[in-house]
C-alpha cells in the first residue's frame, strides 16, 4: 500500500467514525479507485449500490491529495445533503488528520438568488409589473424584501420564505441577463457573486448537472477551476444536458423582452420588434388550433412549419438590430441603466440567438412543437462529443451512481457521457490533457442482501399494456397487494394518465380501509409529498416520473413499491424517438441502443426505491408480463438489484401480510 493509499484508508476510518458508521469494503474499494483515478489521471466509472457510502467515498481522496473537487449532482436532495450533512460531519475529523482547513462551497445559477439591483430598483419591468394589485403577491413580495435585507442572508431561493414563482422572477434575473458585479451599484453585497466568491476558493464545491452542462456546451467558465470532477447520479447527466442546452421559443418569452425594449428604448427599433413578437404570437397560437387534434403534427418536426418561418425569421431581424444597437451605445455611466440595459440585452439577444439556431437548424437537431405552452424546442441529438471534447480531456472525471450498467455492462452509458470505448479510442491530445479512452469501470456491490431482503414479483398472468393507461386488470392486482401491505406503498406509473387511473380506482376500493392516498399532480414539488408519505406509516404515494429516482424512504412506511409498466420512451417523446431513429439509419438498433438501456435505467432506480438500508423488506411488484415474456426481459432482469424472483399472488400478498402485521406489533 502506498503512503497515499494508506493516508486515504486512515482518513476515511476518521470520517466513517466520526459519523458514527462502520467501513464497507466497498466504500474502501471505490475510494482506492477514485485515489488511483486522481494519482494517474484517468476517468473513472464507479457503480455503487445503496448503502455503500460513495459520497465519503469520492470526497475523500481529493481532500486527502489537496485537489480541488467539483461536484455535479442531479437532485437537490443530494445537493443539500453533501452540504448540510455530509461534509459538516466529517471536516473536523479530516482537518484533525490533515493538520489544515478544508473548505467548501455550493454554487448555483445566478437566478436562483436575489438580485438587489432589480429588487431595489424604482421602475418595475414586466416581471414586476405583474405584481401590481394583486394583494397576495404583494404580500409575498414585502415578505421576501424584508427576508432579503436581514443582515447575513444568503439570498439563496432555497433558504428564503416560500413565495410565488411570479414574485421570485421580479426580484431576480438570470445570467444572461446580469450586468456583473464591477459595473452594478450592488456588486459588493450582491448575493450571487458573495457565492461565487466563496466557491472560487473551496476545495470542495457541490453544484447541478445543469449549470455544468451549460459551461461545457458554451464552453464560457461559470464554475470555478477543479483538478477533477465527479458526477453523482450519473445516469442522469446525458440527459440533464441536453435539457440544458435545449433552446425553447415561445410566446411569453418573445414578448417579455419586447416589453423590456420598449420601456427602456421607446423608438422605431423597438416598435419594430413589438411587431414582429405579436405576430409571432398570432402565428404561434393559430398553429396550435391548425394541429389541436393531429397527433402525429405534436412530435418531431422535420422542418420549421411554413406559417411559423418568416414570422420567427422577423423576430430574428429585429431583435439583432436591438442587440446590435445596445452593444454600441457605451455612453452610459449611470449604474442602474446600465443594470437595466444589461436586462434588456440579455433577454432580447437570447430570442435572436434562440431564432438564428432553429432558422439554420441542421441534421443534428431535433425540433418539435409543444402545445401545452406553444413552445418550439430545438435540442441537439447527441451531446457526447461536446461532452468529451470539454469535460472529458480537462480532468478526471469520476461518474457514480447506485445504477451504471444495463443488462452486466457499462458501455452504453459510458457511451452516452462521451468516453471512447472499444474501436473508436484514437484521439489526438495535447500534452496535458486526458484521455477520454482511458476509463476503468468498477462495480463496488452493494452492502444489502438483496435475495433475502426483498422479493420480485412479476404477474405473468396480467394482459400486455396498452396505449390507454393502466388496464383493469392491473388496477385490481395493485389495490389487492395494497391491502395486504396495508398501506405502506410506494407506485409508480410511466404516465400521468395512469397516476389519474390509479387515483380514482384505489380512492373506490380502498375507501373502507384506514390507508390514506397522496396522489402527485402536475407541477408538485416531490420534497413534501415524501415527507407526508413516509409520516404516515400506512399511506400510499401514487406517482409518475420525479418519484423514480432520489426518493428515501427507509423502514415501515414502504414494504411495497409498484411498478405499472416497462418505462420505455414513449413514441412521441421527440429526441428518443431522434435517437432511435439515428441509430436504426447507421444500421444498429433503436430499440437496443437507445430504449432498452434507457428503460433498464429507470426500472433499476424504481426498484431501488425499496431496500434503503440493512433492516429493510419489502416487495416490487412490476405488473407487466412483458418482463416474463419477451426476450428482452433478461436484460432488464441483469440491470437490477438481485432480489428473490417469483410469479406467485399467494406467496407474494402472504409475504405482504406477514410484513404489515410484523410492522404493527
């Protein structure tokens, strides 16, 4: 063992007691591979299940070796928890060993903390003006002013009072729109860049997917320096760029800025621009009615449609001699027209630049219409090859999460994130960059005895799903599992119109019994819900997508999680369907390349709902015979936790019933 290795090993006996926990052979092995990763300069792709303890795990070895580590993760959840728990338990028993002072930092995009400069400014702009007369957001405004003048805040969204989301667009402005701190009258109380400054010298700095998307994809520095970076819930990354570089146009958006121009350069430019925003609107609006029941119109577009082009070809134009007139006026001195010019800017120049890229839009987009919002989105097919050219070649980088592989193999998510694998790995380098090509791929287990902990309940015996929802059948066999865990389940649907199916059965054939239902809507932040469900021990949460993944609910308030179909992408989910298609053209297969291991993904995390910690049983209950009865169903099998397998109602609802009764007494 090397003086390094050895160091590592001792400060993670440190952290783990200081915890209160006990080493895990696979919390030592992953951090011996992330201490190698940081020592030779090569990636690392590291599956560990729950309960293995990654987070010590690839903490500890940057701060061992002094190098600076970022942290990207997809959920707030784990965001809150590596700042609020984890490494305020474990620092002082590092810095003992250590003999220094380790620091750390979370950083975030701008909009999520106060700005001073709008909130303090006058003149209310259109997000402002929204406020004016409406006594509720009113109130909610005077309660985050006064939130937001106390001295020693963070500013931060997550640490304010709760108020509408009207009111917090009023008092805050996203980067683009940000005039900077040396020319604002606010830079040197301003909330963000007080944070930024303090991430700048951390070693240790936990961030989003997102906002590290966006720097790789500009690639413009948002986010401090690092030696390396480690992605937690990595299965999540590919996707989180890409929704992070998905441009959007709509409507709202179009004559927001327009109204921003005008109040603040009243004149024939602005005149112009207010023009072409309405009738972009008009046009957005009538082609909404012309495909209202064409369902094939909602999907991908090959093209812009004819009656939306010259009219975003307009917005385009005017907004460019907007932007174009404001990058020449320097003339101004006063700091608050300057913030406010900066907004304008900001907001105008994104519209043009947004309505250049879907004008030029070439073979590696995917456009599509969404009517819910009339939004035109454009989003890239792939984003591997920005990822490996400006991620992959910086530093290491270590990808974890408790689900990696599909069907024993890591290769199709390594291929999403961009590393190079197998024919492909011949790339030019600079001397003091890393290969993409160089990545070792370890499975550390998981410290649960899956086959004993938990069963895997797969019904041959229900019909296949259909395109309409949740059969009878299926519906039945959950309210009857239901009941015999008496509560105490967690179900997820690949639809809403399942969450709705589901609600409305389980309210008429459980209404006798003491089990109350929390049932997600649209638009409902998970946090709470969860907190409602785990409280009340014989509750049930019904949910879709949101509820997969980074939901922790160890003990009696879960022995059941429900699963209502295989989530493969559905047909019209346009930059799946892309990807698909793209992979059929070349020759390969869609469904094997891009929806199986996507479905593989998700149906792993909703599994891994279940089993939380050593103590916990419990069953999953996936109630689509497609996983017997099709070929593929083997490589969803070999994606997932080991738990005992068995079609049998009698021995499953028995097993519940033993469970619910061993709860109570």
């Amino acid at each position: 063992m090397s003086d390094m290795s050895a160091k590592v090993r001792e400060a993670l006996d440190a952290a783990v007691t200081a915890i209160g926990g006990a080493p895990r052979d696979g919390q030592i092995e992953m951090a011996e591979a992330v201490a190698n990763a940081l020592t030779d300069r090569h990636h690392l792709m590291v599956q560990a299940g729950t309960g293995t303890g990654k987070s010590l795990a690839y903490l500890i070895p940057p701060i061992v070796h002094g190098r600076k580590v970022l942290v990207a993760t997809a959920t707030l959840a784990l965001q809150r928890q590596l700042v609020e728990r984890d490494l305020p338990a474990v620092i002082p028993a590092l810095e003992k060993i250590l003999g220094r002072e380790i620091t750390y930092a979370i950083y975030k995009g701008v909009g999520n903390y106060i700005c001073q400069q709008k909130m303090n400014s006058e003149e209310p702009d259109p997000d402002g003006e929204i406020m004016l007369g409406i006594s509720s957001l009113e109130k909610d405004a005077k309660r985050l002013h006064e939130w937001a003048r106390k001295p020693g805040v963070s500013g931060d969204r997550d640490d304010a009072p709760e108020v509408d989301r009207r009111v917090w667009a009023a008092n805050s402005v996203s980067g683009r729109e940000c005039v900077g701190a040396d020319k604002c009258a606010f830079g040197s109380t301003c909330f963000a860049a007080a944070a930024k400054g303090k991430a700048q010298g951390a070693d240790v700095v936990v961030t989003n997917h997102t906002l590290l998307a966006i720097e790789i994809v500009d690639s413009h520095p948002i986010l401090p320096e690092r030696d390396a970076v480690v992605l937690d819930e990595a299965h999540e990354f590919m996707d989180r760029a890409t929704q992070a570089v998905t441009e959007e146009l709509t409507s709202a958006r179009v004559l927001r800025a327009s109204a921003m121009a005008r109040k603040f350069m009243p004149g024939k430019l602005s005149d112009a621009f207010h023009k072409a925003a309405n009738d972009f609107h008009e046009s957005m609006v009538d082609y909404g009615e012309s495909i209202r029941g064409d369902f094939s119109a909602q999907g991908r577009l090959e093209e812009i449609p004819q009656s939306l082009e010259s009219p975003v070809r307009k917005v385009r134009e005017s907004a460019q001699a907007i932007t174009q007139f404001l990058s020449a006026d320097d003339e101004i001195i006063d700091t608050d027209v300057l913030a406010e010019r900066a907004r304008v800017k900001g907001a105008v120049s994104e519209i043009s630049t947004t309505a250049a890229t879907l004008l030029k839009m070439g073979d590696g987009y995917v456009l599509w219409y969404e009517p819910t919002f009339s939004t035109l989105h454009l989003a890239p097919l792939s984003v591997s090859e920005v990822l490996r050219e400006n991620l992959l070649t910086q530093t290491p980088v270590i990808a974890t999460s408790a689900t990696l592989t599909v069907g024993n193999s890591f290769n199709a998510l390594a291929k999403s994130i961009g590393f190079l694998i197998g024919e492909e790995s011949d790339v030019e380098l600079d001397k003091n960059e890393v290969d993409p090509a160089n990545v070792q791929m370890l499975d550390v287990g998981s410290p649960f005895d899956f086959a004993n902990q938990g069963v895997l309940y797969m019904p041959k015996h229900l019909p296949e799903p259909g395109r309409d929802g949740p059969s009878l059948e299926v519906l039945t066999e959950l309210g009857e599992l239901i009941d015999a865990a008496g509560g105490r389940t967690l179900a997820l649907f690949s639809s809403w119109r399942g969450v709705e199916a589901a609600d409305a059965h389980l309210r008429k054939v459980l209404a006798e019994l003491p089990i109350k239902i929390f049932t997600q809507k649209r638009g409902d932040a998970v946090g709470p819900l969860v907190e409602k469900f785990a409280k009340d021990e014989t509750s049930i949460l019904l949910g879709t997508m949101s509820l997969w993944q980074g939901v922790d609910v160890p003990g009696r308030s879960c022995i059941l999680v429900a699963i209502d179909r295989i989530p493969f992408p559905r047909p019209d989910e346009p930059v799946m369907s892309a990807r698909a298609a793209q992979a059929d053209a070349a020759g390969g297969s869609g469904f094997m390349q891009v929806s199986l291991p996507r479905a593989a993904l998700l149906l792993a995390q909703g599994t891994g709902r279940l089993i939380r910690s050593v103590d916990d049983r419990g069953v999953v209950a996936i109630l689509d015979s497609r996983i017997v009865t099709k070929r593929y169903g083997s490589t969803l099998l070999n994606s997932m936790p080991p738990l005992w397998r068995t079609s049998d109602k009698d021995v499953v609802r028995e097993s519940l019933r033993r469970l619910g009764q061993s709860v109570k007494d």
